[in-house]
C-alpha cells in the first residue's frame, strides 16, 4: 500500500506512523481508537489485537497478521508508557496530528485523491477481500 510506505518516509516516527496507518487501514480502526490503542489491548503470545467499540459499536478482537505481530513487538521494545501509538512526551497520539500525517503521506504517496484517517474504516473491507478472504466472512 503506497500510503503505508510513504507515512515511513514523511516524519521523525515513521516506523510508528507506518505502523498505525497499516493498523487503521486493516482494522478499520477510527482516529480516537488508533489514537487511544494500548498496550492492554494488544495480545502479542495470543497474536490478537482488542479494540473496544466507540460510538455504539461492538467491542471486536482481530488476528495479527505475522507482519503485525513483528512490528508491534518491536513499538512494545521502545514503549515507556501504556499506548501503543505515542507522541513525543509519551502520551496518546493528537487526532490532528494522525490526520496531518496521513494527509502528508497521501500527498507523498502521490494519491489521485486528498486522504482523511476516516477513509481506513470505509476502506476496511478492501483489505480482506484483496487477500481473496472470502467475503462471506468479511
């Protein structure tokens, strides 16, 4: 996904940024859950990530991917705090700043359309059905 590689190359925390994007997009994640995500959630022996439902919504728990699972091993190596998504001083991500950063690396990504961390939870039944999952299961 081109906008997953271009988030590493556009900021000081591109491996994280990176990361989050893949999350949000596979997941189909809202801002204030990515943002919000904490170590407690994330199940790395059970490889599963647990995401409580905002706004009405299900609570739901999703598989990680092998590549997931090494990326959010490696965030837990360099974490000091109980998010798995930090800003600088350590706290929970800014919604703003998530949404400047994708917007820059839609814009590096050279996408023909302006890119919103909203699009992910639109987008997120695309992921699973370019994997050939069948979409019964969806």
């Amino acid at each position: 996904m081109r906008l997953v590689e271009a988030a590493g190359k556009c900021g000081r925390n591109g491996f994280r940024d990176r990361v989050m994007i893949r999350c949000s997009y596979r997941r189909g994640l809202r801002l204030s859950e990515a943002c919000g995500l904490r170590w407690a959630q994330v199940d790395l022996a059970g490889r599963a990530i647990h995401v409580a439902g905002l706004k009405g919504s299900s609570d739901s728990t999703h598989p990680l991917d092998r590549d997931e699972l090494r990326d959010r091993r490696k965030l837990r190596q360099d974490a000091a705090g109980p998010y798995v998504f930090t800003s600088k001083v350590g706290g929970p991500m800014d919604r703003d700043n998530v949404a400047r950063i994708v917007k820059t690396a839609g814009e590096l990504a050279e996408l023909e359309v302006s890119v919103d961390p909203h699009m992910h939870r639109h987008n997120a039944g695309y992921y699973p059905a370019n994997e050939e999952t069948d979409t019964r299961s969806i």
